[in-house]
C-alpha cells in the first residue's frame, strides 16, 4: 500500500473547471538535499519534484533523488495516469533525463506542458518543446478540468530540503488557445499539503524553498548539493 503521510506540497490551483492543459516554466534549485541512505537500516527513497495536475488526477513534470531504482540518480521525468489504481506497466512512467534526449541541471528554467488528447483517453507531458511521453488514462478525462501545479516531495526523514525554485510564465489552454495565467484575471486557489517547511515568496506563480524542519534556511545556509 503506498503511503502518502511524508508528502509536502505547494502550490496553486485553478479555479474553474474549464481548462484544457496547463504549461509553465520551473527554475529549478540549485541546491537539493534529501539525506544518506540507509537512515537506521532503512532505504531512503525521498525525493523533490516539481509537477503540473489535471482533474486532480494526471500527474507529470521533474523528480530529483540520488536514490533511483535504476540506479540512475538526480533529474528525472515522470508521468503518472493512473498507476495508484492501475499499476505501474501501462499508467506510469519514470526515467532520468540523460536517457531522455534531455540535459539540464540544478539552477536551469524548464518549460511543462500538460494536456489530455482531445478523447481524454490520453495524455501527453512535453518538455522544452518536445513531446516525452503520451499514456493512456486509466480513467477516460472531461475535456476541461481544474489544473495545478506544485513543488512536492517525500520527506519521511525531515532532512529534505531546497533552496528557491521558482514558476514563470503560467499558461492554461482555454477553447484550444494557450492564455497567460494571472491572479488578477483567472484568479487561483492554494493547493497545499504538510507544507510548513516551505518559505513562500510569491503564492502565483509560486516561488519557495524548502527547509528541513527546525532547520536552517537552505538559500541562506552554504551547504552543497
């Protein structure tokens, strides 16, 4: 049974239900920690990731963690439509960045698209432009839903932490055009979870850091990755 009770999120959600996908850029940290493995004999599988939403449902963007189950540690990208329900084989994907045709690091901005096909039987995650994965949805999606995006991780330990990372140029696709995001003209909800180790600077776009609980501001602090 997987477990969601060390997850962290931050973020922000729309308001309305009638969004066809969502894009954005993430300036990601330069500065991520999650701790040795093992901790007390136990595997340390935490992670950071930073990832856009559809209905609630469709889940897809970029992970970090040097504890991969391949073996392949730091930036990956995942995309998830339904694996909690449907298993892994059809609803989930996970690879690191290099096996992807893709390069980027600690500190780089990276442009998220997330859409379903016009069937919602499908969805597609584009990074940089370029169309990464299309899987199928284990449940069928409405044609417009409410959309998110977020900064997460796993933090089962307490030693999690980044410094700033940062979401820009938020778009939503309305009636097959992509609109610009803002909090004056659309509005936006919070979308939160455990997420009092977050320093937020800005709710919309979202910009935060991640501190270990009782810990040090990590943007502040001088540690390296």
């Amino acid at each position: 049974m997987i477990s969601f009770q060390y997850d962290r999120l931050c973020g922000s959600q729309t308001l309305q239900t009638t969004h066809s996908g969502i894009s954005a850029k993430i300036t990601l940290p330069s500065n991520i920690i999650v701790g040795s493995s093992p901790i007390n004999g136990v595997k340390n599988d935490d992670y950071v990731n930073f990832y856009m939403i559809y209905n609630e449902e469709i889940e897809g963007g970029i992970s970090w963690t040097p504890y991969a189950e391949d073996g392949k540690s730091g930036f990956r990208i995942f995309l998830n439509t339904g694996a909690f329900e449907g298993g892994d084989a059809l609803y989930w994907r996970s690879k690191n960045i290099s096996d992807l045709g893709l390069s980027f690091g600690f500190g780089s901005t990276v442009t998220l698209t997330l859409v379903p096909t016009q069937s919602g039987k499908h969805s597609q995650l584009w990074v940089n432009g370029k169309m990464i994965w299309d899987l199928p949805n284990y449940r069928t999606q409405p044609i417009t839903a409410l959309v998110a995006y977020t900064h997460g991780c796993k933090d089962q330990y307490g030693y999690v932490q980044h410094n700033t990372a940062t979401w820009s140029q938020t778009e939503l696709l309305r009636n097959g055009v992509w609109v610009s995001w803002v909090g004056t003209d659309w509005g936006y909800g919070t979308y939160r979870k455990n997420d009092g180790a977050y320093g937020i600077y800005q709710p919309h776009p979202m910009s935060a850091y991640l501190s270990k609980p009782n810990g040090p501001d990590p943007a502040g602090d001088g540690i390296g990755v």
